[in-house]
C-alpha cells in the first residue's frame, strides 16, 4: 500500500486517500496548508503560528512495512517550528492538528522533528500505548530514541525513512542509520499522519512525498479515479510536412503548472499586502514620536528670542564702556593727586621738625 502525495497533486491538486486538516475549529484565518503541483505546504513562510495536518484514510495493513518521507524545512536564521510523523491507531479521530506537547494519551508511535537541545536540529522517538497522558509528563523526558538531525535550509528535500520488520525497527535519516530496537514491533492496522506548527518567527514545512511499502522497493499508488485512457498521438500531415500535435497530457500539465503559478503568485501578493501593513504601523508610531519629541525639544522661536536678549545685553554693555573708562581715569587722576599731597605734607613736617631741632 503506498501513499504518495506528489502524485495525488500532480494532476488535480487534491490529496487522494489522504484527509487535508488545519486549525478550522480554532481561527479560521491561521488554517493554511497551501497545496501544489509537487508538494503540500504544511506551514507558510509568513505568518507565523500555523498548524496544518494530513492523516492516511487508510490503515496500514502489513505487519512489515517502510514508510519514506521527503520533506523541505526553510526559514530565517532564528525560526521555529516542528514536524511530526505519527502512527496511531485513531488517526486523525485522535486529534486533527495534533502536537506532542497537547496529544495527551495516544496509541502509537511519534516521531518529532525540531531544533530541541540547540543543536542544530533533531528527531525523537515517543511511544505510548494509550496510558502515559503526555499533557502531564515533562514530555521531553519520555523519548525512546534520537539523533541529530540538521535538516533546516538545506536547499533540497530531508529524507527519512522508518523500517518495522519481523525482528525489528529502525529510523534512517538522509541515508544513516538514526535509531533503532529490535525490541520494538509496531502493530498493523494503524493510520499516519504528518502535521506541523511554526512559532512566531516561523518555519515553513514542505511535504513532497509519503509513500509506505510492504517491502522496500515494492509499492503501490492508488490510480486516478477520472484519468482519461492513455491514447497514443495520431500523426497530422500539412502540406506534405509531418507535424505532431501536442498530446492532451502535456496541456493539462501546462495548465496546472499555469494554476501553480497563479496560487503562488497571489500568495506572494498577499505577504506584500501584510508587509506593508507592518510598515504602514511601523511610519505611524515613528509619526508619533516624532511629534513627541518636537514637543520636548525648544522650538525655534523660542531659539530667537534667546538669541535677541543676549545681543540686547552684550550692547548695552557696549554702551556704558565709555562711562567704565572715565570712571577708571578719575580714579587714576585722584590716586595720583593724593600721593602728591602726602608727599608734600611729608616733607613740610620733616622740615618743621629739624627746625625745631636746631633752635633747641
């Protein structure tokens, strides 16, 4: 049994077999899990704190299976966020936007997908047979397993592939073994799901393929229930000149690569529409604490008058200088005819005394 949402997306942009869950119970305007030509986005680029899900309506028969997820994790250097694989045996009747922090008890297994531990990156194993409620654990201290994993901004599609054979489970990243038991078996008959959720600075969450396998290298896609007949292109002369006319598959990929295009276009719009919003916020508290400022800071008249007063009284000062030199000089004049008249009232009295000295 395989699923394989590149190739559900492929022609008509629907998720067959799979149901396509976001936060509709919770707000309405932070359900978008945006579908395309080759992949779903579970989590946009902007805004941030979305969740969106996509659980199998089918379970999984086998007792031996392997699952292969292909996925992109793209973001700011500071972005947030988390993946998660789930095996469970409700599906999405366990939760449809389910976290590991707010699942609670759950039947299965969960793989997580975040930066936990800052390190660049990891996945953890948790599992639960429906008596552990995670809402009232420390959950972080409940994995079973995990490894580092860098897996954001790589610039093509993290793989990862979980194994549950006869004798054992393993979880392989990008090509390496990550963790493993041969004490683990997990049941048949239980459903998976893929969900994830962005934090305020977000992380975009790209699903490019799921695709499960009784054995590895052995799978089986779900046909297209309205894929016309394959019909091999008849020949048209013109002319004398062979020509071929363009097969009817070809202008139905051109015209969904076409709604692609528009989709992304006008999602594109939309950023811009919210980025300027931001800015338009951003240029009227700037407005406002300049006005603020202008009213604190001494306005220019004020400056001018200051200005005037100081003159007036550097002129004034200027005006009574003539009087400040007069008033110096007949200090002058009067020390110096003071010293004069000492000088001769001294003289006469050293004369009148030797006189008087003589005449004795």
């Amino acid at each position: 049994m395989a699923y394989r949402i590149g190739t559900s997306l492929e022609m008509d942009r629907t998720l067959r077999s799979w149901y396509e869950l976001s936060e509709a119970v919770l707000e309405e305007a932070k359900l978008t899990s945006e579908k395309l030509s080759d992949k779903i986005v579970l989590t946009p680029p902007y805004p941030g704190n979305r969740r969106a899900a996509v659980w199998a309506e089918t379970s999984v028969a086998q007792s031996e299976w392997t699952a292969d997820l292909e996925f992109r994790a793209t973001g700011p250097e500071r972005g947030g966020g988390n993946l998660q694989i789930w095996y469970t045996k409700e599906g999405r009747q366990q939760a449809e936007t389910p976290s590991i922090y707010t699942i609670g008890a759950f039947d299965g297994l969960a793989l997580v997908i975040d930066m936990y531990g800052g390190h660049g990156g990891g996945i953890r194993g948790f599992m639960n047979d429906g008596s552990t409620d995670y809402k009232s654990h420390h959950v972080d201290t409940l994995a079973f397993g995990h490894c580092d994993f860098s897996y954001r901004n790589l610039g093509r599609p993290a793989k990862i592939q979980i194994k549950q054979l006869a004798d054992s489970f393993e979880v392989v990243v990008d090509g390496r073994r990550c963790f493993g038991s041969d004490k683990i078996k997990l049941p048949s008959g239980y459903y998976f799901g893929i969900s994830a959720a962005s934090a305020d600075t977000p992380d975009s969450f790209e699903v490019y393929k799921f695709v499960t396998s009784s054995a590895p290298g052995i799978t089986r896609e779900y046909p297209r229930r309205d894929a016309p007949p394959q019909q091999p292109p008849q020949p048209a002369s013109n002319g004398g000149g062979a020509t071929h006319d363009r097969p009817a598959s070809s202008n139905a990929q051109f015209a969904v690569q076409f709604t692609d295009l528009q989709n992304r276009i006008q999602a594109l719009s939309q950023s811009l529409d919210n980025v300027f919003r931001e800015v338009q916020q951003l240029g009227s508290k700037s407005e406002g604490r300049h006005q603020d400022l202008s009213q604190k800071v001494t306005s220019n008249e004020q400056l001018k008058s200051l200005d005037r007063r100081i003159q007036s009284i550097e002129n004034t000062l200027q005006g009574h200088q003539g009087q400040f030199s007069n008033i110096q000089g007949a200090l002058q004049q009067s020390h110096s005819t003071l010293n004069e008249g000492l000088t001769e009232q001294m003289t006469h009295r050293k004369f009148g005394l030797l006189a008087s000295i003589v005449r004795s």
